[in-house]
C-alpha cells in the first residue's frame, strides 16, 4: 500500500489527502487536523519509516527558520521513502515587472528571501526532491466568489499589474503527476495570468452583484500582507510540468475555475488555526 505522510494538513494538502485516500492510499499527517502532533518526534519518525512518500506544506517560520527540515530533514533523507515533495512558492521569483518567469529564473531577488531560502535548502535535501512552486491558490472556500460576497474585495488601480493563479485540484493533479516524473522543480500555475480585478469583476457577474469600487492603495487600506501582494508584478509560465509531467490544468483559466465553483455545492475545506509549525501553509 502506498502511504504519504504530510507536514502541514492545510487547505490544499487536505484536498490532496481525500483524493489520496479514495485511491486506497494511507495518508497521515501533522496539523491541527492531522493524527501526527510535529512536536512528537517518536511518532512522526515512526510513520515515517513506514511511509512511501512525503510531503512538505509548511513554510519557513516567521524567524526564516525552515521547522521541517530543522526537525525531521535528517530523518527524511535517510529514510527508504520513494519520493519527496515540497509546496514552494512563485514568490521565490520576485518582481519581474509583468514579464514570464520558468523555473530557470533565478530565485531569491523578492521580499520573500525565507521562502527562496527554504525553496533551495529542499532542493539540496536529496535526489528525490520535487518542488512545487505555487501562485496564488483559490478552489471551495477561498475565491474571488467567497471575497466578493463576503464584502472582503478590492479592485486595486494599477495599471499592468498581473498575478498567476492556480485552482487547488490542479496543484493536487500536477503533485500526483510528479510521483511519476523526474526531481526538480515545476511551476504549477493556471494559463491566463491577469489582473486581480478582471477576476474580482468575472466573480460579481456571477453573483449578479456589482464589483466593489476602483481604489487606490492608498483608498483601499490594504494590511501589509495584502499590500506586500501588489508589490510584485509576474506571469507563471507552466511549460515544464506540462511537458515533463504531462500535467494538464483542469481549469486552464480563472474563468472555468469560477464557473466550477459557482455550480459546486461541495462543502467547504476546514480551515483551522494554524499552529506554530504550519503558519501560512498551504
């Protein structure tokens, strides 16, 4: 029987664990909705040993230390695992100015050093490595459709400004595309990069409701979090898995994903506290 252990049960690797277990897989994994406490060393190292595959969801602390590997990177080098895998992000890249960035582009020129940190210290990890690296992530729950309605959208004046997106059932598609492909890294983004506003605006139509105002940054009174996502301005190219990994995205554009979304009546992933392991997992 396969068997995937996870670091971090968040919000995608939680959809990636039900597809899993419906194939017959043993999924575990650490998080508040996980069976594995991260701090239980015993525990964690135990299912290790019997795991076939390994996933990382847990990103650098807020410190810039890596938890994972500091705690367990040792144990899953030397372990018998079959394959190994990291959620990174295309934040890694930095600002390109609206230009296409692969997985040649060098990585470590944004605000997200830890994150470019933490993306290069799983590569050197060992031969088995798969990286992910993941724009921003938007399925049941977590859309344009739930912000617009909710009150929680902003249309941000910007000229130019564009930003890669990817629906969660294609990150879990394209991870379970690399159980079978080489180690490196792969961008996992949809084919259309756009404005957040040509989304933010395709969402109200569909709820029949009007988008919220054109603002400025400044009108908008965005956090630092929010604010810090303006300031980085790139399109995703996802050639490589799809020619490596033979991924295909089900929802190649924010169009299709909205209108799936819209029509779905699924139930909402959980979406606990994160604890001090798993902040701003994925």
């Amino acid at each position: 029987m396969n068997s995937m252990l996870i670091f971090g049960m968040g919000y995608t690797a939680q959809v990636l664990a039900g597809r899993l277990r419906t194939l017959g897989w043993q999924v575990r994994g650490t998080g508040s909705v996980g069976d594995l406490a991260f701090a239980d060393g015993a525990a964690v190292r135990a299912a290790l040993a019997e795991a076939t595959h390994v996933l990382s969801s847990v990103p650098p602390a807020r410190d810039g230390t890596e938890p994972v590997l500091d705690a367990y990177g040792a144990d899953i080098a030397s372990s018998g695992v079959q394959w190994i895998g990291y959620l990174s992000s295309t934040g890694v890249y930095g600002d390109a100015g609206g230009a296409w960035v692969d997985e040649s582009t060098p990585v470590g020129r944004g605000r997200r050093t830890a994150r470019a940190d933490a993306d290069l210290a799983w590569q050197a990890l060992d031969a088995r490595v798969r990286l992910f690296r993941l724009p921003g992530i938007y399925g049941p729950g977590r859309s344009a459709l739930d912000r617009v309605t909710e009150g929680r959208a902003h249309r941000i004046a910007i000229p130019d400004q564009v930003f890669s997106r990817v629906h969660v059932e294609d990150i879990v598609s394209g991870v379970m595309a690399g159980f079978a492909g080489p180690s490196g890294a792969y961008n996992l983004a949809d084919d259309l990069p756009c404005s957040q506003n040509m989304v933010i605006e395709a969402a109200a139509r569909m709820l029949g409701i009007a988008p919220p105002p054109m603002q400025s940054l400044e009108e908008a009174n965005l956090s630092p979090m929010a604010l810090a996502f303006y300031a980085e301005n790139r399109r995703v190219a996802n050639g490589k898995a799809k020619r490596v990994l033979g991924w295909k995205p089900a929802f190649p554009t924010y169009r299709e994903g909205l209108r799936a979304l819209s029509a779905s009546t699924s139930p909402n992933i959980a979406k606990p506290a994160p604890d001090a392991a798993r902040t701003d997992q994925r």
